[in-house]
C-alpha cells in the first residue's frame, strides 16, 4: 500500500494505492459507491466531504484486474482563514477565525 500526499495549486491531493488483485474498471462505480444496505467506507468518506466542501471537492477511484486499487482525493486548501464548525456540523452557525491570534 502506497500513501502520497501533495499540493496540486489550490488543492491538497491524496492518494491511496495498491498492487493487489484490483476490479475491473467497469463495476467501480456499483462496488464502491452504490447506495445498499452495507456501507463502503468511501460512500461514507464522499458524504463527508460533500458535507465539508459541498462541490468543491473530487473523489476518484481507479482499478483493474491484476493492476491494483487507486483511490484519489482533492479537497481545497484552506487560507489564513479557517471556518469554524463546518467540521462540527454546526453549517448554519460557523463563524471565520484568523490561525493568527
């Protein structure tokens, strides 16, 4: 298993890979991200970041057999402005606060 992380411009990418037997490219979407009753963790992990970034993030998983696994994410870089309480979950009474007291 490989973990990278790094800024791509205003974005900081993650990347999770493996060399393990992988899917076909086909049948991603259904395997990973179809609503059923049993949760995949990046169907939970999309809802997350929908609810921290709304459309300003992607999230992208690529496979195929005998290749391996890679999941990709990219969320916007925060600024000397953090918001508050989105991570909360308070997305009605977050307020700006500077990372310079």
């Amino acid at each position: 298993m490989r973990l990278a992380v790094r800024e791509t411009g205003l974005r900081l990418e993650m990347t999770v890979s493996d060399d393990r037997r992988g899917v076909p490219s086909t049948e991603i979407e259904q395997l990973f991200f179809a609503d059923r009753q049993a949760v995949h963790a990046l169907v939970l992990l999309r809802r997350r970041l929908q609810g921290l970034f709304g459309r300003s993030f992607q999230l992208a998983v690529r496979s195929e057999i005998g290749e391996g696994t890679t999941v990709i994410m990219r969320i916007p870089l925060q600024t000397r402005l953090e918001f508050i309480g989105r991570a909360a979950g308070n997305h009605n009474r977050g307020h700006w606060r500077s990372d310079v007291d």
